[in-house]
C-alpha cells in the first residue's frame, strides 16, 4: 500500500491537499488528444501537442476531406459549453459541405 497525494486546484483559491492510500493508481480521464487518431487515419494533421488541425470553412474539417472533429480534440478549450458550441458549428459544417458535394456531382 503507497500513499498518494491528490491536490486540488481552483482558480479562486489556493490549492487543496489530500493523502489517500492505495495500491494503484488509474488515470481514467481524457487530458489530451490521443496519438492514435492522427496515427490510425492518414491525411489527420495535427499541431505540435496533438490537436486536430480544423478548418473556417467547411467549419471543423481536418486537413482531410470529408472527416470534420470538434471540441476538446480541435479546440483545447476544455468546457462543455464550448464543446457544445461547436458541436452545433461543426454539424453545420458537415452540411454545407454534403450540400456542396451533391452540387458538384449534379454540375458534373
Ligand atoms: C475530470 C474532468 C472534469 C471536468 N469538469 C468539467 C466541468 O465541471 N465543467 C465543464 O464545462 N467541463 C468540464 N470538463 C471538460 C469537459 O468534460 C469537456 O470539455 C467536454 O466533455 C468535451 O467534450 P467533447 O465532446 O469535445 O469530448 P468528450 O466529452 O471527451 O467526448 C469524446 C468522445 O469520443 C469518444 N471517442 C474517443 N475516441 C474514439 C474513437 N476512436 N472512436 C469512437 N469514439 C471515440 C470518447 O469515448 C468520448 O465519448 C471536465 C473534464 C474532465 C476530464
């Protein structure tokens, strides 16, 4: 059995300290963009920490055509206010560029 210290920071006041004992300890939490999405899908750009390079316009696509991401992954802004928000951008994205394939197929 070890001892760990976990401590707790807030913007608005000082850090807090606690000892727990236990015999592992699990980080079971997203913290970063995991290496495995620019590693398992080709053309996937990402800047120097990992983070999925998006575009304006469609909003959220990557640097490959047609895969689009959003929140956390792109954007570090960690809230899930944000995360909401461009979800919804992101999905307007998506449609405008489905739209603008369907043009291009029908204009030939
Ligand atoms: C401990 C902790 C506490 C937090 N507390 C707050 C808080 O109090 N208030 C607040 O606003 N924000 C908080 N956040 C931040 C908030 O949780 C995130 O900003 C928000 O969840 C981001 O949403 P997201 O959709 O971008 O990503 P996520 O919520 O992380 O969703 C990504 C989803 O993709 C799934 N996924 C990953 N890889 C794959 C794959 N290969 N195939 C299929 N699915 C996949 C994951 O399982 C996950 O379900 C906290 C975060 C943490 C870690």
């Amino acid at each position: 059995m070890k001892e760990i210290v976990i401590e707790t920071k807030n913007a608005d006041s000082e850090p807090t300290r606690r000892r727990v004992e236990a015999d592992k300890v699990l980080m079971a939490v997203g913290a970063v963009p995991s290496t495995r999405i620019p590693r398992t899908t080709s053309g996937i750009e990402v800047d120097e920490k990992g983070y999925l390079l998006t575009r304006d316009v469609p909003y959220g696509m990557t640097s490959r055509k047609g895969v689009f991401a959003g929140g956390d992954v792109a954007n570090r802004q960690a809230t899930v206010v944000h995360a909401m928000r461009d979800a919804k951008m992101v999905a307007e994205g998506i449609a405008q560029y489905i739209d603008a394939v369907k043009l291009m197929e029908m204009i030939g």
